[in-house]
C-alpha cells in the first residue's frame, strides 16, 4: 500500500487554493520549479495527472477526488498536531467583528479554531467597527476586530494591516452620469460611508442615499436590487457582487486599516489563543487575498 507524503498533498493542496505554483510557493517558502516537482512527483506517485496544464491551471477529474481527501488528510493532520503539541486551552471569548466579516473568511478561521480548541467557547457578536471599540471600552468584548484610519486612537490596537477598498457592484449596473449617484450605505460612523462621501464630494460628484441599513445582508440584496452601489474591502465582497478598484467616473477609495483591540495586561490564555490564530490569517488573507 502506498503512502501519501503530507508535504506533497499540502502543496497540491495551495496550489489549487491559490490558483498557481508561484502563489503556493510563495506561501510554502519554495521556489515555483520546487513547487511544480513536488506536483510531479505527486502525480507520479499516483500515476495520475492532477491538473490539465492547457487553457489556465484546472484540476482533471482525478485531481478533484484527491483534492477533497487530500483537504480531509491535512485538516485531520493539521487538528491532531494543534491538539498534541499546542497546550489545552479553555475558557470563552466574547469576539467582536464588523459586519461585513461574517460572510467573508473569518467564520471558516473560526470555525477551525472551534475545532482545533474544543475547550473554547465564542461568543461572536457582528457590529459597526464604531459600535465595536465602544463596546470594548465599556467591557463588553475580550478582542475586537475593528475598522479605522485611526487604530490606535483611545484604544489599544496592534497588528493592523492595510486593506484596499473596493466600489461593489450588482451584475451589469451602470450609473448615469446626469444624475447624483446612487449609495446603499451603512449608518453614520461607518468607516465606509466616510470614505464614500469624502472621495465624491472631494470630487464635485452628487450623490443621494438610495438605501441605509446596518446589515450586510441589507446591503448585499440591495445591491443585487440594483438599488446603488456601495463599497467594502476588498477581501470582504460577496460572491455574486462586482468589486471594482476603479468603477466608471468615480474617485479611487483608498484604504482602510483593520486591527485588534484587546488589553494585553489582562489577556486570558483562549483571546490570547485566538489572536494568534486569526492576526496570521488575516495577514495571510491580505498576502494572498
């Protein structure tokens, strides 16, 4: 019987992720030639090819069965090691994340964190960034993962990262440039509807609130409604919806910073356990996003 070594399938793994040798080199350390031999052997190894190499990088219908147990060996190998050699952890944590996280791959990191430390109870609450960092001053969340120009302003944030923002779209929506353009926004204190407004009143573009709602699911059906447009970073954007750095005649929205709120000196082990784990995907999820 033959044996799948675990750094080939976790390299067949990212690749098919990543959607390339080079982005999977890049985040396994390796070179893109290392990266396609460690491919090839594997190929070798089941005297199948995996991925047609014609019109861009598709898996065969062989390489579609050993990518879902391949993605089964890793993760069971992956939760066995974390639950041996990480130290048990358990408590709970009160987890606060803006609203347009909780669609995006935030809840698959949570959920690998539940099953990594099944001594750690979330309690996961989804808020503007605004809503979020009050909350944290008044006690009510362990770590907070929040949206800002400004981090570091009244609370303690560390690890922030840059994200670039995106105007989002329905399928085929065009905007008339006769008249003021349509937004569907969050309320007021929203770092992105502070970033709409600026960019196009700093553009001498019109503008009128077609629809307004503290919901991401709000915002999602009234963009695929045709309502208006809207803007989110750009890791965050639903599947379905255009995500546009440039969109037609309006301004660039540049960035947003994102990062962690929490008190170091009264850290418990599991928040401090789930920093960990989700400021390493969030910066994975920029590097490869």
């Amino acid at each position: 019987m033959k044996n799948l070594p675990m750094d080939l399938l976790r390299t067949f793994v990212t690749v098919q992720e990543l959607g390339g040798f080079t982005q999977a080199g890049e985040l396994l350390g390796r070179s893109q030639p290392a990266i396609s031999l460690q491919v090839k052997r594997l190929e070798e190894l089941v005297n199948i090819p995996l991925f047609t190499r014609g019109n861009g990088l598709k898996l065969t219908e062989e390489g579609q069965q050993l990518f879902g147990y391949a993605r089964k060996i890793l993760e069971l190998n992956d939760t066995a090691i974390s639950r041996l050699v990480t130290p048990t952890v358990s408590g709970s944590v009160r987890l606060g994340i803006p609203n347009d996280f909780e669609v995006s791959f935030l809840p698959l990191m949570l959920s690998k964190f539940s099953n990594t430390h099944p001594g750690v109870t979330l309690d996961v609450t989804s808020e503007l960034s605004i809503n979020l960092r009050s909350g944290f001053r008044r006690g009510n969340y362990d770590l907070v993962m929040s949206m800002d120009e400004n981090p570091s302003d009244e609370i303690l944030a560390r690890d922030a990262i840059v994200e670039p923002l995106s105007w989002v779209s329905g399928p085929g929506f065009q905007l008339d440039s006769e008249e003021p353009v349509p937004l569907v926004l969050y309320p007021e204190g929203c770092v992105y509807r502070r970033h709409i407004t600026q960019a196009l009143n700093n553009a001498g573009i019109p503008w009128r609130i077609m629809y307004c709602t503290s919901s991401l699911l709000g915002i999602q059906t009234a963009i695929e409604a045709g309502l208006g447009i809207t803007a989110l970073a750009s890791n965050t954007v639903p599947t379905g919806l255009g995500s546009h750095r440039k969109f037609q005649f309006l301004p660039s929205l540049g960035e947003v910073t994102i990062g962690f709120n929490y008190d170091l000196a009264n850290l418990a082990p599991a928040p401090a356990r789930l920093l960990d784990y989700l400021r390493s995907g969030l910066s994975q999820s920029q590097r490869h996003g």
